[in-house]
C-alpha cells in the first residue's frame, strides 16, 4: 500500500514538473485574427495535439497559475461541448481553442458531453447536463456553452461572462459573417451565461429531441425573467466577434420544436435543471478534455 502511494506521489510530481516545463511554449500574448490550418496527416491526431498543448492538465483543464503564480486569471470559465459522433471536428476545435484560451489568461477547463444511443440529439439536455457536472467539481464563475463545429477567428472575444448573458457569435460563416445574423435575440452555437443566471431560468428545456428551437426556448426564458441578450457593438463584432462553421451533415430536425416553443412560458419552471434526469455510463479525463459520456433516456 506504501508503494502504491509512493509511485503515486512520484507519477504527480512528474506530471507537475511537466507542466511546468512545457509553459515555456506558452504565450500570454493575443494575436488578433486567426486562421485555421488544415489537420496534418499523422495516424493519431489526438496524440498530436497533446503534444502541442502539453501545459493543458489532464481532463482539458488549465490555470496560468500553473506557469506564473503572480498572474491572477480573467475569469474562471467553463466549456461545455455537446457532442455525439463529431471526431474530427473535435480535433480541430480542441487544437484550435487550447492556444486561444490559455493566451486570453484564463482558469478553463473543456467539458464534452457525449450522447450515447441512436435517440436523436438532445442538446439542451446534454448542456444542462454539463452544466450540472461541472459545477459539482467547480464553483465556475462563467459557462460557455460552445458547438463543436464553430471556431472563433480572433482571440479578442474573450471567453468570459458579462454582466448579462451574450451570444458570442456576432458573425458568422453560415450567415456570410453578416453582422446580427440571423435574428435579434439569438442565443445558440456558442454563448455564455453566468451559473446563477442559468440556474435562475431553470437551464434548457429537456424534451428537445432532434435539431433545433432549443436555444429559442433558451432564449425566451431568459427574456421572461427580464435579462437582456448582450452582443458584441457593430464595429467590434465585425470585426473580433467573427466564427467559421466547419461543414457538416444536417441532423435530423425536432418535429415538435414549433410546438414546444409555444410553450415556453409555461414550462419554464416545471422542466429544466429541477426535473433533469439522466444517467453517467463513463467519466474519461482525456489528456485535452474531460468526456462524460451519457444516457438522456
């Protein structure tokens, strides 16, 4: 027993000692516009990104602590992926958030929450359920909810939470980067909420099951408790608040989601965070993220 907590204590001093080490590839310095370079052909891609992030602790977390005790983090935020048979774009997204998030000197960690079955999509569910998960291992003081398949293009647009909630995405690739678009109000792709805010309008609705309108609901709920969506200005989120969408297939659509957005307002408080059933069937502290892996029912 001795041996085992001694190969144990040796194994963290080594993996600390890393770290530290490997903060010399760190850069704390923003870079403004970004491109997105193609994967390179390796036969572990994965294995690959580690190796360019090795200062991110295991499970996708880091701290510029970790480099610098003197320097004091912007926010303590969480990432909340919901995700389900989207490999490569995970790749890309994790090789290309990692460098961005750490240089905006941000406590981070990146949560991906991984529907198990055949059922149809739930991501509302999947992020209530992130949310649930994350604030039980941290008290985090910024969520961000964040698709797989979008991509910041500059690290201005800082992964922190305002005083209202925000939608992050101010122009984006699917809508030709126009600004706004794609109406007033938006609230899907990649926003951030504050951990009360959230638990206030009692999260997502769970019963969107398929494609859409759940981010709508979301929407209105925040609404019907008199917060303001904010959004990047005109001329800043032309400019910084810009996001590619990596290609994709169409997912199935929700064939209820007209229905139950009618419905918001009533279903508010009776459906969310305070009836969300659900059931763990793995928890994997992968070297760039932590997956938790879920039946919805």
């Amino acid at each position: 027993f001795n041996l085992i907590l001694y190969r144990n204590s040796i194994l963290d001093f080594v993996h600390s000692w890393k770290l530290i080490i490997s903060c010399g590839q760190v850069s704390f310095k923003l870079i403004g516009d970004l491109e997105i370079p193609p994967l390179p052909d390796v036969s572990n891609i994965m294995e690959y990104v580690h190796r360019e992030n090795l200062h991110v602790q295991k499970g996708g977390r880091f701290t510029p602590r970790i480099c610098n005790s003197s320097i004091v983090p912007r926010s303590s935020t969480a990432i909340l992926v919901p995700f389900r048979d989207r490999e490569e774009h995970l790749s890309v997204f994790l090789r290309h958030m990692h460098p961005l998030l750490t240089r905006q000197r941000l406590e981070y960690k990146i949560y991906v929450i991984v529907q198990e079955g055949n059922d149809p999509f739930n991501r509302g569910k999947l992020l209530n359920i992130g949310f649930v998960e994350a604030m039980n291992e941290k008290n985090w003081s910024c969520i961000i909810f964040h698709d797989v398949d979008y991509l910041p293009l500059n690290d201005e647009n800082m992964y922190t939470c305002w005083d209202n909630p925000r939608e992050m995405v101010a122009a984006g690739s699917v809508w030709n980067y126009v600004y706004g678009a794609p109406y007033k109000n938006f609230f899907g792709a990649v926003s951030s909420i504050k951990p009360h805010q959230f638990r206030e309008v009692n999260g997502f609705y769970n019963d969107y099951y398929g494609w859409g309108a759940e981010d709508d609901d979301l929407s209105r709920r925040i609404q019907f408790h008199h917060m303001k969506i904010d959004i990047l200005d005109q001329k800043t989120g032309s400019r910084i608040g810009r996001y590619k969408m990596m290609d994709h297939e169409n997912q199935k659509k929700s064939p209820k989601r007209f229905e139950l957005l009618m419905k918001t307002k009533e279903n508010m408080r009776k459906n969310g965070l305070n009836n969300l059933k659900y059931q763990i069937t793995a928890i994997r502290h992968e070297p760039l993220y932590m997956n938790i892996t879920v039946n919805v029912f």
